[in-house]
C-alpha cells in the first residue's frame, strides 16, 4: 500500500476534517423527497446513528432551500451535528441560495450556464459567497455528463475528466478558495480509477492537492454493486488516493455504510465495520483482486468460488458473463421505486450478453448520466418511463407497467436486425 497522498486539509461544518492523513471520512446521501421534510429527517438520524459522517440531500428546486433549511434545524435542535451537503445539479441560483444553510455543497460548475463564460462568472460568485461562510465545496464531475466544450475538444476520456476538474481547480486556486474536495466519478471502473488517477497526477502539478471524494457512481445493487465499487475505490486507497468515500447502491442508503466502513478501516485509521462473515469475504476478495485486475497484472482470480469469481472479472471489466448494468442509487429526484424495478429488469433482461442497460430514478439528470448504456430505462414520474437506445429517447411516456417488457423487446426486435 502506497502512502497517502499529501493533500489540503478541508473541514466541514466543526467535526469533519477531510484529507491531509485524517480517516477516510464515510458518507451516504438520502433517497427520500426534501420536501418530505419528516421522512428526510427521520433517514438523516438513521444514517447518522449508522455512521454517515456527512449527509447528502438533494435540493432540486428553490422551494427545497426551505425544506433543506427545516431538516437542518430539526437535526440540530435533536444534537445531531452531522454535517449536511446539499447536492445541486444546474441551477447556480440555487447552488448560492444553499450557502448560508448547510456546511457543504455540492456542484458541477460547467452545468451552471450552458455558455461557458458565464459558468465562469456564477462559479466566481460562488466562491465568493462559500468564503464568506466558510463553507466547503466539492467539485463534482461524472463520466457522462462533462460539459459539451469538454468532449469537444478532448472526448469523453478519464483525461477529459481530470482536464475538465482541473479548470475549476484553478480557479479555486486563484480565488485562494481551499475548502476543496473534488470527485470525478464514473460507473465504468476502469474509467473511473484513471481519471481520479489523472487528477491526483495534475493537482500534483499544479503543487496543490485538493482531498478527494472517490466512488463507482450508479454501481447498482447486491452483490454486484458491493464488489464494483470495491475493487474500483480500493484500487485508489491503496495507491494513496482517495479521503472520503461514498458507495452507491441500489438499495436503502443505510446498507451503503457498512461497505463504505469496511473500506475506509481497511484503508486508514477508520472504526471497522459490522459485517456478515458472506459480506465480508465479498468486500475482502474485492479488495484483494481489484487492484492486480484492473491493472492487468493477473487475468484470473486463483478462487474456487466460481461465481465470485465471475463477478470479480465482470467487475474488472475483464470478462462479461451477463449484462453490465448502471443504476443510479436514487434520490428525492426518484419518482418510482427504483430499487424494486431494477431488480425487474434485471431479472427480465439476465438472458442478453454483451450489453449495457441502465436503470435511472429520473429524467433530468439520469439521460446524462448513463454515459456508456446501450439502453436506458429512465422514470419520468406520474407512473411513466421513457426508454432511450443509447442517447436517443425512443420509446416516450410508457406506462411504468409496461416499460420492462417493451425494454425487453426493444433489445430483442435490435438483436434480430
Ligand atoms: S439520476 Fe438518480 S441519483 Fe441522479 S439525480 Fe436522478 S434520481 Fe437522483
């Protein structure tokens, strides 16, 4: 195991120190509606009592400020002081209304106007808003939904990634802004560890190095989803990158955490997780083959366990014995239930190989999201789904109870041409 990146230190709210050889610091989001500010509030103390050191939560609109606002004070008056990080997709408008309101925020600057100049410009505001409240920020790039200048003129690459990060970076840095965490996250794992690879090289560069948040994002669910984050995120802390985790799955957010602790112990001066003895001879077998697998430096895991076996290649991208799946972990965005319909499609769809279906909880961010999917089935709300081949939205406003079944054919009817 290499030794950690020397990095900035970042605090968040008075008791999370991130990077600069603190404990990897865990962290879940919510899946609940914000404006269901009970039901927010109530996951919020479940996965604090778990040990979600900082808790995400979406604030899709500038009515959910308030709601964000409501949580936060409920959570305080209870003595919980965990940390909350307001998850901001697009609007800049509400990414400056959130700053007086939780400790951490969480952008991706180059939606914030689709010209480039004025992302620019709202990105500078915002700085200049979080240093007057001391707040954190984390810089949040995916594979997939890069800025349209960004693929242009480098592609949709790990280099691309880092590229695109590293202009925010900078502009960080000449604001003299350090309250800086950076995630370049993507659901192709090899993807993923070049790209925070990358970043971690440039910002090396650049002589200042921002902690890094690192995670397989839309990793799915099960077992799956346990072993891709696994061998993706423990890759990186063994090379020493990586200061704060998130694992998303599929499923209740509080099932994120043990995995997340399992890593983070593993990996640094963390609390060790509780664990079942078959969880754990997952996450430890993730851990141990991960990295000499994606690097290539073995092409066959020595396990007599043929199934785990099988997951630990397909994970590695080494071997695909059924299809590749990417599903986002749901959030107050999620019109439908997520967990319960990609478990369906899934089932419906084991028979094909050599494709890549995506399952998204909505229609705003999920069509972007799903960089490499050959087909998608996004949730539009109101029981409705649209279903995309590759980028292109082909079948429109089905009938939730219908949508597997017209996947199916679409997949089958394109086999046959
Ligand atoms: S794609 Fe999924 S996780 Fe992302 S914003 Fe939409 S519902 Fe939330």
């Amino acid at each position: 195991m290499k030794e950690a990146l020397s990095t900035r230190e970042v605090r968040v709210g008075t008791s999370v120190v991130i990077g600069s050889g603190h404990p990897i610091v865990v962290q879940t989001m919510c899946n609940t509606h914000t404006a269901d500010v009970q039901a927010t509030v109530a996951q919020c103390r479940r996965l604090a009592a778990a040990g979600s050191q900082l808790i995400r939560i979406t604030v899709p609109s500038m009515a959910d400020v308030a709601h964000l606002q409501e949580i936060h004070m409920q959570l305080r008056s209870e003595g919980i002081q965990t940390p909350l990080v307001a998850d901001i997709h697009f609007s800049s408008e509400i990414a400056m209304a959130v700053v007086p309101v939780v400790e951490k925020i969480r952008i991706n600057p180059g939606n914030f106007h689709p010209d480039h100049e004025k992302a620019r410009a709202l990105f500078g505001e915002f700085l200049e808003l979080c240093k007057k409240y001391d707040r954190a920020i984390r810089i949040g790039l995916n594979h997939g939904s890069l800025g349209k200048y960004i693929v242009e003129k480098y592609g949709n690459t790990p280099e691309a990634m880092a590229l695109a990060a590293m202009e925010w970076v900078d502009m960080c840095i000449d604001a003299h802004f350090y309250n800086v965490v950076v995630s370049l996250k993507a659901s192709n794992t090899v993807v993923m560890v070049n790209a925070y690879r990358e970043l971690a090289r440039r910002m090396q560069e650049r002589g200042v190095v921002f902690p890094l948040h690192v995670g397989v994002t839309e990793a799915g669910n099960g077992d799956s989803g346990r072993i891709k984050s696994c061998v993706a995120i423990s890759t990186l802390l063994s090379e020493g990158i990586g200061n704060t985790i998130r694992v998303s799955l599929t499923e209740d957010p509080a099932n994120e955490l043990p995995v997340a602790q399992y890593l983070a112990h593993r990996f640094s001066d963390a609390p060790s997780a509780v664990l079942s003895e078959r969880e754990e001879t997952i996450l430890k077998a993730a851990c141990d083959w991960g990295a000499p697998l994606l690097n290539h430096e073995i092409d066959d895991v020595p396990i007599a366990d043929e199934y785990l076996k099988d997951e630990l290649l397909q994970a590695c991208r080494r071997r695909f014995y059924k299809p590749e799946y990417i599903a986002c972990p749901g959030c107050g965005r999620t019109l439908y239930n997520l967990e319960e319909t990609f478990n369906k499609v899934k089932e419906a769809t084991a028979g094909f190989k050599d494709v890549v279906i995506a399952v998204m909880g909505c229609i705003v961010n999920g069509p972007g999201e799903m960089a490499d999917a050959d087909y998608g089935y996004v949730g539009e709300g109101f029981g409705k789904v649209t279903l995309y081949r590759k980028k292109e939205p082909v079948l429109r406003h089905i009938p939730e109870d219908e949508a597997v079944e017209k996947l199916v054919e679409l997949i089958r009817q394109d086999r046959q041409d």
